[in-house]
C-alpha cells in the first residue's frame, strides 16, 4: 500500500523557518513529480513547491520563491525547507506525487506562523 507522510509541522514566528518533510512507503518517488501545497483556511489549495523527474528542475510561485526550497533527500523522501515564513504561509502543507494516471497525497502537516 502506498502512503505519503508528511512531518515537521509546527508553530513558528515570523521570520522563522521549518523543514517538512514528506517520506513514502510502498512506492519509489525517483520517477514521480513532486509537489507541496498548502491549503490556508477558507481557501483553496495552492502548489508552493515542485520537482521535477527525472530531471530535477524545481520551480515556486512568486509568493515563496526565494524562501522555500524542495529537495529529494532519496528515492523515497522529499523535503521542503521554509525560511523567512510570514502570517500568510499558515496553512496545512501536503506533498502529492503524480504521473500518468497515478497520484498519492499526504495527510498534511499544519504550518502555524505567528506571534
């Protein structure tokens, strides 16, 4: 069976930073995509983060990029590193793994940013 977990989560003040990590079972993430989103309360879920395979190419919105970083750790473990986090960064982070037709969430680990 495969599971996506993700961990790390936290409460943290503004201008603090967290690492998230996203490690699978059952599966082999070398050849998948990866992605994190988080999803604010009250709103939709948006991608903060990608990797690409093989290749490794990753890309951000402009609302992160510069302070989050993805990276695969191994074939099966994925992190997102999260530096200067502000209010707006709070939400529930998911890692999602998908291609041609296969797709697996996490559960989510909740993100807190404040005073």
């Amino acid at each position: 069976q495969v599971q996506l977990v993700e961990s790390g989560g936290g409460l943290v003040q503004p201008g603090g930073s967290l690492l998230l990590s996203c490690v699978a079972t059952g599966v082999s993430l070398s050849s998948f995509p990866m992605r994190w989103y988080r999803q604010a309360p009250g709103k939709e879920r948006e991608y903060v983060a990608i990797s690409s395979a093989p290749s490794g190419v990753t890309n951000y919105p402009d609302s992160v990029r510069g302070r989050f970083t993805i990276a695969r750790v191994n074939e099966t473990m994925v992190t997102l590193q999260m530096n200067d986090l502000k209010p707006e960064d709070t939400g529930v982070y998911f890692c999602n793994a998908r291609k041609r037709g296969f797709e697996y969430w996490g559960q989510g680990t909740l993100v807190t940013v404040s005073t």
